[in-house]
C-alpha cells in the first residue's frame, strides 16, 4: 500500500519537474479560458439558488401568502399607449381650449418624446356619455365596452416614470425600466404555479403586426429560473414554432429521444446540482406534452359561430380578437396568465393610420367588440369571478397635439405623456362600475387617488394572494421584488 | 466587562475594558451634545425632559470620571483608586439606565414599557390588562363623534408624539383644547372643509413626503380612519354631537358599522373563510398529492383547501374519500369537465364548508342537486352545459348564501329563471349572450337572463 502511495508521488513530482513554463501558458488557452466562461455562464449560481429537487411538484404545490380573489389573470396590453383623452378621460374643458397654445406651466421642466417648442392643445376628438347603471363616462369609440361598464373597475390616474415605450413597457411588465428582471407573468408563476401539468403557466399572445418595443423581455424570466418565463403562441401556421415533429421523425421516436436526453441531463443534475438543469428536464417533458395539448387548445375551429360571430373571430389569421378567445380558452384549461400585446396604438398623427379622428376609430373597432366579447364569453362560463383582466398601455398622451420636428401636421395625434393614463380591471375580485381616481380639468394630471405602476403590480399580486412585500426571489446577491421599493395596494378598488 | 474580566477564563478582555470606556465616555458626550440641540426645539414635556438631561449630563461626567479612574488605577493601583472606579462604575450605570429610560419615555410614551407586555406577565407586575383590540361601540346612533370615534383613532395613531409630555411640531391631540389651539403652523384643521384642513392635506401626501403624517416608518391611518376624520371635519368638527346628530352618506354609514361590528358589512361567506377551519391532517394530503391529485391549501395563513379534478380522475370515488378526509376544509371544489355523476354529488354535500363549486360541462342532472341541499355556505355554482332543467332549480332556492347561478346551455329556460330569481331574490342566474350580427364590425350581444 504505501509503496503505491510512494509510486504516485513520485510520479507526479517527476512530472512537476518536466512541466515547463511553456506547458503553463500552452494549457492556458483552455484551462483559464474555460474557467472565465464559466463564471460568465453563471456556474456559480449553486451557491445562491436553493435547488428544487422535484420542480414539477414544487410548481404544482406553490400556495399564496392570503386567500386569493383571482386565480388567473389575462393581461390584455396595448402596446404604444392609447388615448386616455379619446375613450376613457372626458375633458369637456379641453375642447375649450382646442386650438390654443399651450401654457409655459406645463411644459417647464418636462420631458417629451416629440414636442417641440409651444404645442397647441388638442380637444377630445370623439364624443363621451354615461354607459351602464353606474353611469361610467366611456367615448363613443367603444360603443361594445359601453355594455359592460358596470363589470369594471377603470382606474383614471395611473402614471409612470418613463415616457419612452420599451422602457415603461418594462416598468409596467416588469418593475423596472431596464432588463433583466423577471416579468409580472413569470412572478406569478413562480409564486402560484400552474394548474395544467400539459401547458406552461405563463403564455403570450401577440397581434398587430409587430412585438412590443421592448421585446421578449417584457415576457422573460430575469433571473427566475427560466421555466417560467412566457410562452408565446401563435395563431398563424405552427402555434408553438418548433414543437412538432420534424418530417419523418414520429412521436415514438421522439418520446425515446428526449427520455434519453432526460436522463442525461438528470445525471448531469446530480453531477453539479445546477437548477437551470432541472428546468431544462422540465421544458423537455413540457415540450412533449406540449405536442398534443397546445395544437389543440389552439384550434379555435371548434367554437360555435356565434361565438366567432362575438368576438369577431377568423380562424387561421393573426388578429386581437383571435387571442382574445384563445386566451379564454387557455385560462379554461387552467393556464395562470395569458398575456395579449396589441401592437397600434401610438397615435403620433403623423399618418392618416396614426391619427386620432381618423386612425383611433378604425383600430378601436375590432378591439372593442373582441375585449367585450372576452368579458362576457368568462362571465358566462362563470369564469370572470376569479379570472381577472386587465386592459392598458404603457403611458397616456398629451393634452396638446404633436408638433413633432416644431411643424403642425395635417392629422391629429398626441405625444407620449406619463402623468395620467387609465387601465381598466374586470373581474378577480375588483367592483364592478367603478371609476377610481381624478384628473384635473385637462387631463394632464391625476389631482385625486394616484395610482402608480407600482401601486397596480402590489394591486394585482394582492388579488392573487401574495403580499408584494414579501414575495421576493434572492438573486445577484439580494432580495428582488416585482414593485422594487415601492407599490401600495389599492385597497379601494377591491370589492 | 470589568466584572467578567476579573474571573481567569474571560482575563483576555481586561486589555479592552480601558478602550471601550473612552469610546463609551466620547459617544456619550457626542449624544448629550445633540440631546440637548434637539431639547432646544421645546417639542417635549419638561418634567421627563428635565430628568432626562441631567441624568444624561451626569452619565457624561461619570463616563468621563470612569475612564480617567481607570487610566490612574493602571499606572497606580491603589486601594482608595480601586474603590473609587468601582463606586463611579457603578454611578455611571446607574445614570445610563435613568437616561435610557426616560429618553424611551420621550420618543414612545411613558408607558412603552409595558404596553406590548404579554397579558399574563401585566398580571404578575400588577398592571391593568385591557381588551384586545378597539373597543366597540354598543349604540351606534348615541355615541359622541369624538369621543367616541374621533378621539380612539387620534389616541391610536397621532398621540404618540402629540401628547403632554411630546409635542412634536408644537402641536398636542390629547385634549380637546390643545387639539383645537394647533401646532408651529397654526390650527391643524379647518371646521367645515377636510380639504383645506392640514391634518387632512398632511395625511393625503404622499408617504415619502416630508411632512406626511402619520411620519413614515410609523403605523399609518387606514382608509376608514381617513375617512371618519374627514367626515367629522366636514360636519363641523364637534366636539360633543352625537353620530345620529350629524348627516352621513352611504360610504360613510358602510364604515361607522363596523365599529360597533367589525363585521357588519361581511357575508357570512366571508366570515366564514376569515374564521378559519380545524387543521387537517398533513400526511394525507401528502398521500394525496403522491397520488398526482391537486389538493393544495388555499393559502398558506388559514386551514382551507381547494381541490381540482381532471378528466383522468375517478371523480365520483375520489370525491368519496374526499369528503370522509376533509369534510370541514375543502371549501373550493372544482371538477369542470370531468367525469362527475349524480352519484359523486352525494359526497360533496357533505363538504359543509363549501363555498364554490364549479360542476360545468359534466352529465349531472336534476336529481344530483338534491345532494347539494345542505350546503349552507355554497356562494358560486356552476352548471352550464350539464342536463339541469327548471325542476332542478327548485331544489337550490333554499340555499342561504347562493348568489351566483351559471346555467348558460342547459334545459333552464328563460322563464323558469325568471321565476326562480322572484322567488330567491339574492340569486342571479346567467343563461348566457344572445348573439345579432349587425355588420362585420359591429354585433350586438345582449344577457338572456333577466335581471331581479
């Protein structure tokens, strides 16, 4: 035995004398390198993350903080930021002052996507009345949200701190302006699991022709485990791209290559404890469920006519009110949250399209029967009282009109603007026929009951049962939560 | 530390005893030096303040006298210096545990001491124990606003610093009088007008501002409590009117309620669920759950549970076991298309606790409602698309606490609803959109339920 311990030694101290300081720098390219990659790879994150032996389970079994109102959410986001002065913020004060320049008082100090120099002010370019019992002031571009007023809460004094869309896309996504946080749809996956084991807890719709400018991020998963961030389906050609199976490859086949590529990464798992492998064992398994599950819930063929007549439906196109009734299905089938992004709202007036007496109308119409459409279709099936919908873009707009490169335009639009803007909730817990919250008499500030993104991301993990305080994800070194170091519940619009 | 370093196993201190002295004596000097900066804005009672600054006065001298003893006793230990240290030492304490107290006295009230004193241990010292929580209000109608309302919020959530030995700002709420003569700025509220008066503008800016009150850090008024203030503001003030004496719209009278029944304006629904349940037994959910059954709590701060079935589930034998393990906690229930029966319903009339039941899109019939007579609890069921006709209806118009009725695509027509909804008003049946197409763009979808 210890002449065997004699041999080793030896050996390697014959070897240590053979090494030269070129063998050093020889290895170097590899071995150095390879350890600079894996810290840029994050390998270091063991120390960190508390690995999840059996993540499937720990998603199935992750309980709120209090008794939840809303069990799933369908977050329906308007992607360039409607005008709150042409459908929701009536402004009779406005139209007064139509024509006229705007006051040094409100521009001092302010920052704008496009206005230059003094802007003149713009009117609402549409007529408003009292819809429903509860008399809710809606404008006339939303003749079929007239009908459901008394389901909502519409809250007329949001506001944010970013006036340039990819950021306060992601500041109203993800609690911050900047990337690298995990978005509202993949906190609460992480917080509340999914309730399908077939179909991710966090799926994404996108229409209009375009991602929001903020990208992906506004559905990534920042630093949470990437098994939940969004899953985005589409409702042209393949719904999930690269999910089906390649030609001449069946499901047999399929099954026994990623049972084999399981097992692999399990053994790698036990090998390094890194729980980015658990999730991606996860996704594979996911992916391959995924196979029958998504086409079918995908396939809107099924529907009765009238429902397509509801909502305003065509099978096989990329439309609004598409997503809209496939996101009722998927929360039917138990997905947690859907997120719909409706690209088109950014009405600059610097083309007939993007103009608000001309432009607006035309895209509020689909939109509006197809949101209705969605409230009543959940309403019926008994699935508004716990699925909550929320509707909103990413700011409000300027009571004065664009004046964009210090010229006027031939068409009337408005400029970003971050002080006042609405969001409207249904279901989930909120009253029903509810404004909350005051502008002044031109819509450029809330004068009464702000409420800051902030406040509406604490609001909606609130009707989900968690306490935005506590619910938090250690990363980098501290605790991160989705509000940051801010939000307050908006306990008034709770019913 | 000096005592603890004269025993054998704890000498390794000696060596710091004389450093922490002088660190002790400087920080000393340096608190009293801004102690008595802080007692020159007049904000606190003089009696406490007095005790207050000249034990904190002494405490510097002692510490000084302490460390400068030591220092002597090291170059030249005799028994008059030993003696001497010892007795200052000792002072020095004494003075640091006067000054201690009494400055906690000032910044959280004279009885900071004993106020979050469990109840039992208050028994053994002798203090007086008092209820738990606000106290209620027996007749509505004849209580004093202030008094009675006003006065318990301010004594709750302003008088820890506006009291009569604190006044911060110069202001006091403690009485009556000093409430009315004001602080620094003048008088804090305006009779008649909440919005112009300070306390009100105060409470209403935002928590990072300066001068929002309650200060931050501190426990903040509720929106009820805002409410009552403004109110009592807005009605003129009064110090000696009585709530029946003063005019109060709906939102005002839903919360003066609660203070004579914090659960006035609950549904006894959501009595239930914030009472809470008996604990369950953990091993067989876990066995559950093992199973690949969803049984999950409903949150993590009471006992309740939800359960979900699939399609793969033997719904009606599961639901049996079921209600013999957890008849008291299950109080969400969902098996939405799945293979639910009449016979699986037998089981769940049992869950006396159940609040929702979501049975759509499965073949129960008629018959199977008749299980479901004694849930007292039951606030949402839904039954679209399964084989209900009106007849079944008849069987769920003695549920107390049904509100929410989903019968969209069954055999219940319009006019049996109808009638149904006469008779159990509180109930609201949906049968569903009837759909018209206008144009392409426009279509009109209208409730075939009729309204109560």
């Amino acid at each position: 035995m210890s002449r065997r311990i004699d041999l080793t030694n030896e050996y390697q101290y014959r070897e240590m004398q053979s090494r030269t300081r070129r063998h050093f720098i020889k290895q170097c390219t590899t071995g150095l390198g390879s350890i600079a990659l894996g810290g840029l790879l994050g390998c270091d994150r063991n120390a960190t993350v508390k690995p999840e032996p059996d993540l499937e389970s720990y998603i199935r079994q992750q309980v709120p903080h209090f008794a939840p109102s809303a069990k799933r959410i369908i977050y329906l986001h308007m992607a360039g930021a409607p005008s709150q002065l042409e459908l929701f913020d009536y402004k009779p004060e406005l139209a007064k002052l139509d024509g006229k320049d705007c006051p040094q008082s409100l521009l001092e100090g302010k920052k704008f996507a496009f206005i230059q120099g003094v802007p003149k002010m713009l009117g609402p370019q549409a007529a408003f009345s009292p819809r429903g019992n509860s008399g809710m002031v809606v404008s006339d571009n939303l003749p079929h949200f007239s009908s459901v007023v008394d389901d909502v809460t519409l809250i007329k004094t949001m506001h944010t701190d970013q006036f340039n869309h990819a950021p306060a896309q992601l500041l109203l996504q993800t609690g911050s302006p900047r990337l690298g946080r995990p978005s509202m749809g993949s906190w609460v996956t992480y917080g509340l699991g999914s309730e399908n084991e077939d179909l991710p807890g966090f799926m994404v719709l996108v229409s209009g022709g375009n991602t929001p400018d903020a990208g992906k991020s506004v559905w990534g998963s920042g630093f949470l485990p990437s098994v939940y961030q969004g899953v985005q389906c589409r409702s042209e050609g393949d719904p999930v791209l690269f999910v089906s199976n390649p030609s001449g490859i069946d499901g047999g086949l399929r099954k026994q290559t990623i049972d084999a590529i399981n097992h692999i990464n399990e053994n790698e798992y036990k090998e390094f404890g890194d729980p980015e492998t658990l999730t991606r064992i996860s996704q594979y398994e996911m992916a391959y469920r995924m196979q029958t599950s998504v086409p079918e819930v995908m396939d809107i063929n099924d529907e009765p006519d009238y429902i397509h007549e509801m909502y305003g439906t065509e099978p096989g196109k990329t439309s609004f009110a598409n997503n809209c009734l496939l996101a009722r299905r998927l929360v039917e089938k138990g997905v947690r949250f859907v997120q719909l992004f409706d690209w088109g709202w950014d009405m600059h007036g610097v083309a007939e399209r993007e103009s608000l007496d001309n432009g607006l109308p035309i895209k509020c119409k689909p939109v509006d029967k197809a949101m209705t459409a969605l409230i009543k279709d959940l309403k019926q099936r008994g699935l508004l009282d716990d699925t909550l919908v929320v509707w909103g873009g990413e700011f409000g707009r300027t009571p004065m009109q664009e004046n964009r490169g210090g010229k006027e335009w031939p068409y009337k639009g408005r400029d970003h603007h971050t002080e006042a803007f609405p969001v409207w909730m249904a279901g989930g817990g909120v009253k029903g026929g509810f404004t909350f919250g005051e502008t002044d008499e031109i819509g450029y500030y809330g004068i009464q009951d702000k409420v800051h993104v902030h406040d509406l991301q604490a609001t909606i993990l609130h009707l989900m049962g968690m306490d935005h305080e506590k619910f938090t994800y250690f990363a980098q070194g501290r605790d991160f939560r989705l509000t940051d170091v801010s939000g307050k519940v908006v306990s008034k619009i709770i019913a | 530390m000096e005592l603890l370093s004269r025993k054998d196993q704890f000498s390794y201190l000696k060596p710091a005893v004389g450093f922490v002295l002088a660190l002790g004596a400087l920080s000393a000097l340096l608190t009293a030096i801004l102690g008595l900066m802080l007692a020159q804005a007049g904000d606190y009672g003089e009696d406490l303040l007095f005790i207050h600054k000249w034990a904190g006065i002494l405490l510097v001298l002692f510490a000084f006298g302490t460390w400068w003893l030591h220092f002597q006793r090291e170059r030249k230990p005799t028994l008059q210096i030993k003696r001497a240290y010892l007795g200052t030492l000792s002072l020095m304490m004494l003075f640091l545990a006067g000054a201690g107290h009494y400055g906690g006295s000032l910044t959280h009230g004279s009885t900071y001491l004993t106020q979050y004193m469990p109840d039992t241990m208050k028994k053994l010292a002798g203090i007086p124990v008092q209820a738990k929580g606000p106290k209620l209000i027996e007749n509505l109608d004849e209580a004093v606003v202030y008094v009675d309302i006003i006065h318990p919020i301010m004594e709750q959530r302003c008088n820890s610093c506006h009291n009569s030995s604190k006044k911060k700002g110069d202001l006091q709420m403690h009485t009556q009088e000093v409430l009315m003569k004001g602080g620094e700025n003048g008088a804090i509220f305006e009779a008649g007008s909440a919005a112009e008066s300070e306390m009100i503008r105060r409470v209403h800016l935002e928590d990072n501002h300066d001068d929002h009150m309650p200060p931050k850090g501190k426990s903040q008024l509720t929106d009820d409590q805002v409410l009552l203030l403004e109110w009592w503001i807005n009605e003129g003030a009064s110090f000696d009117k009585k709530v029946a004496e003063l005019q109060a719209d709906d939102e005002v009278k839903t919360v003066l309620l609660t203070l004579s029944d914090p659960n006035a304006n609950k549904t006894a629904v959501e009595i239930l669920l914030a009472e809470g349940t008996t604990p369950f037994d953990e091993e067989k959910l876990n066995a559950y759950v093992n199973e690949g059954i969803a049984v999950k709590r409903l949150s993590n701060e009471d006992n309740w549970l939800q359960v979900t079935l699939y399609r793969k589930d033997s719904v009606d034998a599961l639901l049996g076991r079921l209600a013999i393990d957890f008849p008291d906690q299950i109080t969400w229930l969902d098996v939405k298309d799945t293979q639910l029966t009449d016979e699986g319903l037998v089981a769940v009339g049992k869950l006396k606790s159940l609040t929702r039941l979501r049975a759509e899109k499965t073949t129960v019939t008629d018959a199977g409602l008749t299980h479901l007579a004694g849930l007292n609890f039951l606030e949402s069921l839904n039954l679209y698309g399964t084989k209900i006709t009106d007849t079944g209806l008849e069987h769920l118009s003695k549920l107390p606490n049904l509100r929410r009725l989903y019968a969209w695509g069954t055999q219940v027509s319009k006019e049996g609803a109808t009638k149904f909804m006469e008779e159990a008003s509180l109930i609201e049946v949906n049968l569903g959109y009837e759909v018209n197409m206008i144009d392409s763009l426009t279509v009109e979808v209208k409730p075939i339920a009729v309204s109560n």
